[in-house]
C-alpha cells in the first residue's frame, strides 16, 4: 500500500460468525470532513452504486400529493476564477409546506455522488423534524450529478471542476434565509431511475481453446467468460460487493439482503449438521441481489467496466460512476482492499486493479492519486477537520465510519456513534421496527440541533 497514506483497516469478522470466516477488510484512504462517502472506487462500485440508488430510492418515499418544487440555480462553472464567466444549471428541491417564515431554520441536504429527487426533501430524518421546527427544507444536487451536468459532458476537461471543493464553494443563491447552524453534509442522494447496466448475456460460456472457466466460480451468476485473469478479478469484486453491501445496508429498507440474511444463506448446511455448502449460499445471495436490480448476471468484464466509465455523455440514471470514479481519483481514494489472512477473498489484486482503473479511464497516474489524497486530508483536516458546530453522525455497522470522525474534539465538533446502526440509517424514514438505539440516536440528534440553533437565536438578538 505504498504510497496511499492515511488508512484504515476494519475487520467485519464477527458480524458472521465463526464458521464462516466472513470477515471484509475495508480499506480506504482520505476523509475529507462531513463527506459520507458509500461506494469505494472501481468495479466493485458499480454493484454497490446500483444497491444504494435502490436504497435511495425505496426509502425517498415519493408519495403523491407531497409536491416539492424543484428549481435551477445559475452557478459559476468555476467559482474560483471570477474572470470564467461560464455558468450552469444546478438543481435544488423545496419543501415549504412547514416553513414558519423568516425566522424559522431552514434545513438545507447537500447532494453526494448521484442524483436528488424530491423525496431528499420530503423523506428522512431532515423532513421529519421539519413540521416541529417550521423549518424549510432544502436539498442542493451535487454539480455534476443527476440533472445538474454542465452543458458539454462529461469530458476530462470539463470534469476539473467537479470536487468536493467546488460543490463547497459560495453559491450564488439569492434571498435565502440565514442558514440554520450546519449538522452535516450527508451524501445520501435519493435515487433517480435506477441503472439496470447493458450487460451482456450467457452463463458460464466456455473459455477459449479448451480453458474452462474454473467451474465453481462460473455457476455464481457471471455475464460472460472467465477465461481472462483480469475478467475473474472483476466477479470476486463484485461479489466483495455484494458481502460489502449486505453489511453496508444492513437492515435498511430496500437492501435485498442484510447481514443475517447472508450470513443464514451461508450457513445454512452448517446449520442441520450437513457439509456446510457456502458456495451454494453465496450464489442464491448472488441470486437474490441480482433480481432486487433487474439484471440476470453479475458483471464479470473489465474490458466493458472501462469502455462503460470512458463514455463522457451524461447518464440517463442518477448513478454517476464516470464522475465518482473521476473524484476517487482525483480525491478521496477510497479503496476497499482484501490484504488481511481473515478476508475470504484473498485472491483480489484490489489495490493495482483499483488504480489502474484511474490510468485506464483517465490517464491519471497511481502517485497523482496518492498526491490527491494526501493534498484532500491536509485540505479538509482529516480525522481532526476543527469544524464549528458539525455533528459527525455514523452508526458502529457501517465500514465507511472508520474513515468519518467518531469521536466529539469539543462541544462543537460533536460524534455520534450509533450502536447497531448501518450507512446512514439515522438518515431514513423512521419506522416501527427501528431498533432502540437508533431511535436514542435520532434523539441525540435531536437535542444538539436544539442546542445550537438556541444558540444561533441568541447570537442573532
Ligand atoms: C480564468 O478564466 C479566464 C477566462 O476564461 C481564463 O482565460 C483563465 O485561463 C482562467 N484562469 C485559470 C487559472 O483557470
Ligand atoms: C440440510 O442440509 C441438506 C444437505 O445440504 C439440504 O438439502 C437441506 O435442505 C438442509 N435443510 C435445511 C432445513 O436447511
């Protein structure tokens, strides 16, 4: 891991179980505060980015009636060079069906990596809290994403000014209430149609010149042959997804598969005193996750992974990998690696394959990338980002909290750390089976918010 600094390791070894070495070591570099970040780069996204739009959108909850408006901010292209008079459309969503007027909060749900819709306004924790507060609620898509693309694509020009800075640059949004005191920039996009990928058919189809794929991997659902190395690196990242995403979504609304669950199809041999059959488990989990997205097959072909993310048209889904493979470069990094003797992929060359993906699509070097990182850390402070009045918010289940700030550095830089809790699960609509220590941590929620906008009225008298 030479060269990519700042990283973590987390085991998930227990979340299945002895009999099962379930463990995932997640692995990711940079951890640019209040950025939630839910799929890694590279192949394995491509799943992941798929289940958490099904997330998204199952949990948007875009009942009728609700009506938010969605409006067009004229943006800078690059708000850093005031001589650059381009501009574009930015999509923002209104709901201010509970706003008590001037001198209520308003809410305000910073877009992450994929499109926004109007339930990023009307569902979830920000939406439930608004009727209490007669707070207006508004979510801002993030610039490059959904329906805010700048005219002209998605090409390595015009992608430099896609990045987290950008996105945190002063808007040009006028006549806007005083901000409410800022909890956190949640990426959590509400999913658009959702991106059943063009993939091509044809189970286990033979390898040339008398090379069979090897035979237990090609009845797990891949879309083409394994004949090459590189086509068979390409389904074990899918299926670390599929593991990574039943952890990642675990218990969530929409998640077609959660931890127990994969873990019982696992072990379900083991459990009647037979031969544990794993890999028969794996593949009806495989199975299982295919159909919640509407595709047939895992995909399994790096040559199509790479022409799929050089494609610079905008995507008709809200899914956004070419752009979020482009910030994984040029940013965050976020690699989930498999380098522990306890992770049950051990054959992943998941570092190299992840980096020369950068290369591959856009030229950039695997140092420029380390350099990206480190400059993204020093940026925004790391683990030790000195914000005002931010509540870091994460639940103990999620991989990516390794890489948020899970401990409070003063009372205002407050953490919440939520027991039992997956990717931001604090986030989604309240329902009847949320487990207590979620709703406890709803509540947490809750009083901070109390305290600090108490606070923001006194300093405003
Ligand atoms: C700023 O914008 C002007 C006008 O488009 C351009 O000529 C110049 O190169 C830009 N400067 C930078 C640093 O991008
Ligand atoms: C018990 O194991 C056998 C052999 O693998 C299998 O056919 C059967 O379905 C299992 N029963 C249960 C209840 O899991």
């Amino acid at each position: 891991m030479a060269g990519v600094p700042g990283l973590c390791a987390l085991l998930l070894a227990s979340l299945c179980g002895l009999q099962v070495q379930g463990a995932q070591a997640l692995r990711a570099a940079g951890s640019p505060a209040g950025l939630t970040p839910s799929a890694p780069a590279g192949p394995a996204a491509l799943l992941l980015r798929r289940l958490r739009e099904r997330v998204r959108r199952l949990q948007g909850g875009e009942g009728p009636g609700l009506g938010p408006r969605a409006g067009w901010l004229q943006q800078p292209l690059d708000p850093f060079n005031s001589s650059d008079g381009r501009t574009f459309l930015q999509r923002y969503w209104v709901n201010d069906r509970h706003w008590a007027g001037r001198d209520a909060p308003v809410f305000l749900h910073l877009g992450g990596e994929g499109s926004l819709g109007p339930g990023s306004v009307t569902a979830g924790h920000p939406a439930a809290l608004a009727p209490a507060w007669g707070a207006l609620v508004i979510s801002l898509e993030h610039r490059f994403y959904g329906l805010s693309v700048p005219a002209g694509g998605l090409g390595s020009t015009q992608l430099r000014y896609l990045s987290s800075r950008h996105r945190s640059a002063p808007s040009c949004a006028g006549g806007s209430a005083a901000a409410s005191p800022e909890v956190r920039e949640p990426a959590s996009p509400e999913g658009a149609a959702s991106g059943a990928a063009v993939l091509s058919s044809g189970l286990c189809a033979p390898g040339p010149a008398g090379a069979p794929p090897p035979p237990r991997i090609c009845h797990l659902g891949a879309c083409g042959s394994l004949s090459r190395a590189e086509d068979r690196a390409e389904l074990l990242e899918a299926l670390q997804a599929l593991v990574g995403s039943a952890v990642q979504y675990d218990g969530q609304t929409g998640a077609p598969l959660g931890v127990h669950q994969l873990c019982g199809l696992l072990l379900q041999g083991a459990r009647n005193g037979s031969h544990p059959e794993a890999y028969l488990g794996l593949r009806l989990a495989a199975q299982v996750v295919m159909h919640s997205l509407g595709q047939r097959c895992l995909s399994s072909s790096r040559a199509q992974t790479v022409t799929q993310l050089k494609a610079t048209e905008p995507q008709e889904s809200g899914v956004g990998d070419r752009q979020w493979l482009y910030q994984t470069c040029t940013e965050f990094g976020f690699y989930v690696t498999c380098e522990d003797p306890g992770c049950p992929f051990p054959q992943l060359p998941a570092l190299p394959s992840h980096l020369e993906l950068c290369e591959q699509v856009f030229g950039l070097s695997a140092s420029s990338v380390a350099r990206a990182v480190a400059q993204t850390n020093s940026y925004y402070g790391g683990q030790a980002p000195g914000a005002t009045r931010v509540l870091f918010v994460n639940g103990d289940t999620d991989p990516w909290q390794v890489l948020s700030v899970t401990q409070a550095s003063g009372p205002s830089e407050a953490a919440l750390l939520i027991p039992g809790a997956s990717h931001c699960a604090d986030m989604a609509p309240e329902r009847p089976s949320d487990p207590a220590s979620l709703r406890r941590g709803r509540q947490s929620i809750l009083r901070q918010l109390q305290t600090w906008l108490g606070q923001a009225k006194e300093e405003r008298q």
